[in-house]
C-alpha cells in the first residue's frame, strides 16, 4: 500500500540526511518509526510528558502553604547565612 505523508522541511531533511549516511531507504525509515510508535500504544505506554514524568510528581514534599509563606521561608535561610558570615567574620577580626 502507499501512502503519502506530508513532513515539515526540517523534519525532511533530516530524514535525507540520516538515509544517505544509514544507507537506508525512507520508506524503510519510517515503517520502522512507525512500527515502533504503534507497538509503544498498543503497550500502553505512552511518551506524553505527563506520563514521562509520573514516577516524580509528588516525590518531594513541604509544607502546604509553600507557595504562600516562600519569601519568610528564603528570608528565614537568609538571615542565617547573613548571621553565619558575620561570625565568621567577627572570629577572624584580631
């Protein structure tokens, strides 16, 4: 059967390129893409970037009101780093 599938031009010269350097033909190129990309959807598996990223949504955790009280939480860091280099500061004065 033939079909004809309309590409972007980038997306076709790249196929060129990657056929005159493999030695492969087109058709063979995109049987195997396709091949490919219907066997990952008959597995279930899909590439979307939700599903690409599921196994961290969720991973790291914090307070619930993060994003309301972030400047007191960085402000509170702040102040500590400020605190710690002036004490440092003071040890090393003679």
């Amino acid at each position: 059967m033939t079909t004809t599938v309309k590409l972007p031009s980038a997306l076709e010269m790249k196929l060129r390129q990657h056929c005159a350097v493999s030695g492969e033909s087109i058709s063979d190129v995109i049987r195997i893409a396709l091949e490919a990309h219907l066997a990952l959807s008959a597995a279930g598996t899909s590439t979307s970037p939700t599903a690409l990223g599921a196994e961290l949504f969720g991973r790291y955790s914090g307070p619930a009101d993060l994003s309301e009280r972030y400047r007191d939480a960085r402000g509170s860091v702040w102040d500590d780093v400020a605190t710690t280099k002036t004490s440092r500061r003071d040890q090393r004065a003679p």
